[in-house]
C-alpha cells in the first residue's frame, strides 16, 4: 500500500504518514488505531517486536470493572489477559500500570462500555485523594467485591464520596467513601489515562 492510499484510508495527508513513520509526529493512541484499523491489524502490529520503547509502554489488560457485579476475583486467568502498546506519558516511568476493561454505564460520560482504564495501582489513603480524579475503588461485603471506577469529591463538611457519571438513572447517586452499607471500602489505584475501543 503506498503512502497516499494509507493517507486516504486514515483521512490524513501523506506527509503526515511520513512523518509518523520516521518518528517526526508522536504515534499516539489514536493514530495506533486509526492507522491499525486502515491496515486491518492489531495496534501492537505498527511497532517493532522489540517493543516497547522508551516512546512506549507495554499495559497488561488483567480484568473488568462492572457495577453491581459482586465476585471473589475481578482478574481474568493468565491466558485471557491481554496487553496493549500506549505512548508512554510522563510519570508512567516505574510504576506499576494495569489495564481494567470497563463494563456497565456507572462511568459511561467518561469511560463508555468497553473501554480501557490504566490505572496506577500505587495504594492510596483517602488523605491522598484529588478532588474530580477518577479511581478504581473495591467495595467489600462478605467476601466478595465490586471494583468500579469512580470519580470522587468532598463536600464543605470533609466527606469523600464516590461519584458516577453516567446518563444511567440507575446510576446517579453518590455513595460515602466510608458507606455503611459494606464492611470496607479500598482505593486500588488511580485511573492515569483511558482508552476507548473503536
């Protein structure tokens, strides 16, 4: 395929092909699947089988996060796990990064259904939260768990309260992070960066 039909195919210009095949333009997420999905391969397939760079990272997709969906293990087996190539973002470096593939509409406005949130899984206490961030919180009841992905926020008395967005009715209220109604409540990481499925 030459350059200018990969260009038509990806909407773009053939100097813009060139300049992400030289490394001039960043191959980012979007590119990676719109270059993929012109080319009718896997994202990973644009990059040397060297990768990752340091221009790029390799993420383990290691399970769902679902709302209302109470189980003893929220991680897939080994061999359904899967990985995905992302640029490499500043403070990516050393840390511990994994993929959760969404499921449900608790955070559909921002993280629509199948999607990928990366999330930092460096434990955090509710003194470490960030008004407006989004994190992977596990409630726990009798053994089992939900983990969903959730904005957070304080309100003017000092609570933290896990906040949805989605368009769902069945999903608008806010939940105390202390909620009475679980034995516990654990932040497992903070959602870093997303990426959706096309």
């Amino acid at each position: 395929m030459s350059l200018q039909q990969l260009a038509d195919r990806t909407n773009t210009t053939d100097s813009t092909i060139s300049k992400l095949e030289v490394g001039r333009t960043t191959l980012d997420i979007d590119w990676m699947m719109r270059l993929a999905d012109a080319l009718d391969i896997g994202p990973a397939d644009l990059l040397p089988a060297s990768a990752p760079t340091s221009k790029t990272r390799q993420i383990d997709i290691v399970g769902t996060v679902e709302p209302g969906r109470w189980a003893s293990e929220h991680s897939w087996p080994m061999a359904e796990r899967y990985s995905i190539i992302v640029p490499n973002q500043p403070g990516f470096e050393g840390r511990a990064i994994e993929g959760r593939h969404v499921l449900g509409d608790l955070m559909n406005k921002t993280y629509p259904a199948n999607s990928i949130v990366l999330v930092d899984m460096e434990p955090l206490s509710s003194q470490e939260l960030e008004a407006g961030a989004h994190y992977l919180i596990a409630r726990i009841n009798d053994g089992l768990s939900e983990e969903t992905v959730r904005g957070v926020q304080c309100d003017d008395k000092g609570q933290w309260w896990l906040v949805p967005e989605s368009t769902s009715p069945e999903f608008q209220a806010w939940v105390p992070l202390n909620d009475s109604t679980v034995k516990e409540t654990r932040i497992l990481g903070r959602v870093v960066s997303s990426w959706v499925q096309k």
